[in-house]
C-alpha cells in the first residue's frame, strides 16, 4: 500500500517514443496526493468520533449500571416497604379483631347481667304477688266470718221467737253506749292482729326472696 510521500516521491522511467507528459503526470500526482490527505483527515476525524462514540458507549454502560443499580435498590426498598405495609396491616387486623371480640364479650356480658337482673326482679315479683294474696286470702277469711244480713235476720228472728215481746219488756233497754263499745269490742276481735299484718318491705328480703331469685337465676343461666 502507498503513502503519501512514496506518491509524492515516485518517479518514471522515461520512454523514447510515446512517453506520457510530465505535467500531466504531476498534475495526477498532486490529485493523487490531495485525495489521500484528505482520507487521512477523514480517517482522523473518524478516529476521533469513533473515540468520543466509545467514550459515550462506555458512560451509556456506567449509567447503565447505574441505572440497573438504582431499580435494584429502588426494588429493594419498595419490597422492604411493602412487606412493612403488610405487618403492620396485619397488626391493625389482629388488633381489630381483639377489640371487636372484647367489644363482643362486654356486651354479651352486659346482656347476661341485664338478663340475669330482670329474672330476679321477675322472682322478688312473683314472691310479692303470693305473700300478698296470702294477706289477701286471710282478710277475705275474717270477712267471711263476718256476719251478714241474712244472719242477722235469721238471729233476729231467733231471738224474738226464744224471747217474747212480754219478756223483752221485762229487760230494760241497752244503753248506746254500750251498744258503741260492744261493736268496738267484736271489731277488735275481728280485725287482723298486729302479728298478721306483713311489713313487705321486710318480707321482700327475706331467705325466700333470695332463694326464689338465685332459683330463677340458675335456671336462666342453663338455658
């Protein structure tokens, strides 16, 4: 392959007939070596940006990896985050859950207690009612024994049959006083005494009312 200075440099071997001119030779030299120089700068400048397209390739590859790197780190911490996400969703659930389920265990609570509360009241209620039909049982007694309008007609008419007019004249009329506290004396017998007479509020705290409300209780409780 010919340089520059070898074109530059040549020389030919002149013929004796039909030789070619020299200046035309050297006019084709200088074309020659004009066209060469410049595929020398071309060359260079060619060198220079394939030089400058390597620099830029190797940076496009750094940036590259750090690209690759900064995704890969990125994910890293987007998987880190996710996962952290997740425990601590978790740990608002489990944490929802218990209260939920503490919610659910006072109210259950609250419901058997007030369940419990209503049955006993149900129980002293039901103890009341037979204490006081009890009273009313020993009233309607001593009112039955009570005379009434037909006793005392049929009493009248034995007396006046047993003692005639002429016999009743003979006993002098009985005072209204006394009268006054005869009546007096037969309410006395016949009304309740003071040991009949219950004090509810003392007969509702009885062994009985407690026993009656622990009975409804329990059977509440196995239902």
């Amino acid at each position: 392959m010919l340089t520059i200075d070898e074109v530059k440099n040549i020389s030919f071997r002149r013929a004796n007939l039909g030789g070619y001119r020299p200046e035309d030779v050297e006019s084709f030299i200088d074309e020659v070596v004009a066209t060469l120089e410049q595929n020398k700068k071309d060359k260079i400048e060619l060198v220079k940006k394939l030089d400058i397209l390597a620099k830029r390739i190797e940076e496009y590859r750094r940036d590259e990896e750090n690209v690759k790197g900064a995704l890969i780190n990125a994910q890293k911490v987007m998987d880190a985050a996710k996962k952290d996400a997740d425990v601590q969703a978790q740990e608002i659930i489990n944490q929802a859950k218990i209260q939920a389920q503490d919610i659910i265990v006072q109210a259950n609570s609250s419901v058997v207690e007030q369940k419990n509360s209503y049955l006993k009241l149900q129980a002293d209620a039901v103890v009341l009612r037979e204490q006081l039909l009890e009273i009313y049982k020993n009233h309607l007694a001593l009112i039955e024994e009570l005379p009434t309008v037909d006793d005392m007609n049929k009493k009248k008419d034995e007396l006046d049959e047993k003692y005639s007019s002429s016999d009743n004249a003979a006993y002098a009329p009985v005072a209204q006083a006394e009268v006054e506290q005869t009546v007096s004396e037969v309410t006395k017998e016949t009304a309740p005494q003071e040991k009949d007479v219950v004090d509810i509020t003392t007969e509702f705290s009885t062994d009985a009312v407690q026993k009656a409300a622990e009975e409804a209780v329990s059977g509440a409780s196995k239902e």
